[in-house]
C-alpha cells in the first residue's frame, strides 16, 4: 500500500525527533524507508530529499531548491508550504517566512504549527507580545502543544518576566515530561531569580535527555563560573544572551 499524506508528515516528525537527540543511525535509516515510501508523490520526495541536503549534505543551497520545487508542485498542501517557511525563519529571512506560514494558515486555518512558527518569526524579530499572540493561538488550537507554551515562557524571559516564564515551563513539562528545551529554559529563568542550584539540577535533568545540547552545556558551564565566582562580570550579559534565545526551535517546531 502506498504511505498517505499524513503517514509521510509522521516519518518527517519521527526523523525531526531523531536527528535532535543524536539518533543520527536510525535518523538515516526512517529518511531512507521515507524516500521509498514517497516516491509516488513528488511534492513529498523533493521534501524528503530538502532533508537529506539539511541533514547529512549540509547543504542549503540544495535543500533550498527542493524545498521551493516541492512547493511549486503542491502549493496547496499547508505542510509544504510551511516547511519552505520554517527554512527561511532559520534561515534569517524572517519576512519571507511569515510570508508562508500566512498562506500555510490560509490553507488550513487549524494548523497549530504554522502559529506557533509565525510566532517564532516575531519572536526573532523583538515583537515578543505579537510572538506571544500566535503561541496562545497555537494553544487554544492544540491545548497539548508544550512547543508553543515553551516559547510563551521564552517570550516573557526575554522581557525580563522569569517568574512568569517559569510557569510556561512548568505546563510545557506537564504536557512533555522529556521535553528538554523547556528543563534547560526553566533552569535558564530560575539562574535569573537567583536560583542557582535549582538551576543546575534543571540543566543536568535536560543533559540526561540529550548530553549533546549544545545550548543547555554551554548555559550549565556559565552557571557553575558563576557558582564558583569566576566570571561575575560577564555572567549576566552572556546568560541573557544565550539562555534567552529560542534555543532549540528549529528541531521540536517541525
């Protein structure tokens, strides 16, 4: 039996999830069986061959060119057509990828992703009260969408609200217990409070889900100079910088 639409959008979520926990083996693996299975919709293999350039080729030039070819066979299906969105927000061009998820929204006016991406585009912009907008319309779309309550708490830390961020956190994690963005987050806005061991055991509890996250290693390394009382005079500026930023969206979004 030929794989529908919605069991090649499935591969592409479980290869998202591999590729980000370091699975990079049987990542490989799903994207082969993927391009196999979508063979007979060409919209979906030039997608699935965009991940192949993203993912092991590394090239973006390429998966730029079959992303866009992929929409210009299918220009109606939301899913491509926010895909081609999510690789320009990654890729700096916030205006042309709010561009797609408009039309993604157009198409399919329920689609909880395409929100919560037209929120991480604002949010990359400064606009974090427009950010937030989209995240709670991303929510009351899909009430289990612990992405979007995550960056709700990224947004309020970034305007100084940690308090009210670590709340986000805390239902993103009820929705998502490994939810690994939202530990390094909530330890990020607790070092912020003061915080600091309750920090570190929020970090180690991310580290233990994915050693390799580059945002939660470098965070927890800041942290510990501050614990120990080296580099007081940068902590601060270095922590808001790197503990604030959206961190890992462009993995968990897809």
């Amino acid at each position: 039996m030929r794989a529908t639409i919605d069991e090649l959008r499935s591969l592409s979520s479980q290869i998202d999830d591999l590729f980000d926990l370091g699975n990079k083996e049987a990542a490989e693996t799903l994207l082969s069986k993927a391009l196999i299975d979508s063979a007979h919709n060409s919209a979906y293999q030039l997608f699935f061959l965009a991940e192949v350039a993203g993912y092991l080729e590394r090239d973006r030039k390429k998966q730029r060119e079959n992303l866009l070819q992929a929409y210009r066979q299918d220009e109606k299906d939301p899913f491509i057509v926010r895909n081609v969105g999510v690789y320009f927000l990654l890729n700096n061009s916030e205006r042309k990828a709010i561009g797609y998820f408009e039309k993604a929204l157009d198409l399919d006016p329920a689609d909880f992703a395409a929100a919560r991406h037209m929120g991480l585009a604002f949010s990359n912009l400064g606009r974090e009260r427009k950010a937030m907008e989209w995240y709670a319309k991303a929510i009351s779309q899909n009430p289990r969408d612990y992405d979007a309550m995550r960056q709700s708490g990224v947004s309020l830390s970034k305007r100084g609200k940690d308090r009210e961020a670590i709340e986000w956190y805390r239902k993103a994690l009820t929705v998502n217990e490994k939810d690994y963005d939202s530990m390094r987050q909530l330890g990020v806005s607790l070092a912020m409070l003061g915080k600091y061991e309750a920090a570190v055991e929020c970090m180690n509890l991310a580290l233990i889900i994915n050693p390799r996250d580059f945002e939660t290693n470098r965070n927890l390394k800041l942290l510990l100079k501050k614990m120990t009382g080296e580099g007081e005079t940068i902590f601060t500026k270095l922590l808001n910088h790197l503990g604030r930023r959206v961190g890992n969206f462009f993995r968990k979004l897809l």
